[in-house]
C-alpha cells in the first residue's frame, strides 16, 4: 500500500515530467480495488468493467492536473469512475429509453461462475437497488469507504448517502424476503 508521501511523489512526477512509469505504478496500487468497484456497479460485465476501468485510467492521466490533493488519489479516482459509469447509464437510457433495457445485458452475466450462493444473493438483492443506491452500498460496504468519502466521491450530501444507505439495506432486505431468500 503506497503511503501519502509516495503516493504525493508520484503525482508529482506525473505531473512535473509526464512519468509515465510513477502513473503505472499508481495504476498498479488502485487497479484492483476500482476494478472491483467497477465490476460490481456494472452488474458483473467484465467488457464494460474494462471499458469503464480503462477510461478511468486515461481521464485520470490526462487530468492529473488538475488533481488538487484534496482527498486521496484513491477517493479522485473512484470519483471519475463513478462518474464515468453515470454517464454510461445516462448514455444507455438514452439510447434504449429504459435502463431496464440497458441492464439486462449485464444481469444475464451477473455471477457468472461464481461458487457461492450467498454471494449470487447479495448480487440479485443488488439488482433490486438503482444505480446510486447500488453504488453506496458498493462503496460502503465492499470498498469500506467512510461515509465522507462516499459523499466526496459520489457528490452527495453526507446526509443524503446516509438516507440512501439505509433504503437499500431495507430495500435489500425486503428483495430477499419477498423471494424466499431468506434462511
């Protein structure tokens, strides 16, 4: 895990000289924790994780300008894809006028060889969210980003993530019941 100062020194190089080495090795740190992030919001579509992972990559790259340190690298980067799968789903709704429409792509390969049936029923109750509600929980639960990060990254209200945190869990909750997942 890279430490404040290394992580400093790295955007610093980045910036300064256009290291193309300090920025892989910021890929290599975070690459793994956004991806999961990204797979999840996606539903489980590996292509569009990979899309949306790499053009996260590459707006953080040709922006790292103007990255001001406020947060963490980490928190600046989760924000960008964050908002990078906003624009995708704005993009589907768009294009298909449902984003029923544009989800079932990535529901009919959500779990895909996936061996343990509680993590298939956290997947389905995840369904049952929309795209923010389902991005909280990811955040929160998955990545344990604190309640002010998620609202830094997600550009809302402490207050407000608070809220939409305590629907899902029941709107989860309620999905499980209703179909029998309950033990």
């Amino acid at each position: 895990m890279l430490g404040r100062l290394e992580e400093i020194s790295l955007i610093a190089r980045c910036v300064a000289a256009d290291d193309r080495r300090a920025f892989g090795r910021l890929v290599e740190e975070y690459q793994d924790g956004l991806r999961r992030f990204v797979f999840n919001l996606t539903g489980g579509d590996a292509a569009l994780t990979d899309d949306l992972a790499q053009e996260t990559f590459i707006k953080a790259y040709t922006n790292m300008r103007s990255f001001k340190g406020l947060s963490r690298f980490k928190t600046w980067l989760y924000t960008i894809a964050y908002r990078e799968y906003v624009s995708y789903v704005r993009t589907c709704r768009e294009q298909a006028g449902d984003i029923d429409e544009a989800r079932s792509l990535a529901d009919d390969s959500q779990c895909a060889g996936s061996g343990f049936e509680s993590d298939h029923d956290v997947a389905v109750a995840l369904r049952a969210l929309n795209e923010v509600e389902r991005s909280l929980v990811l955040l929160f639960y998955m990545e344990d980003q604190p309640i002010k990060k998620i609202a830094t990254i997600t550009g809302l209200p402490e207050g407000t993530v608070k809220v939409y945190l305590a629907r899902a869990r029941t709107k989860m909750a309620n999905y499980l019941k209703k179909d029998d997942y309950e033990d």
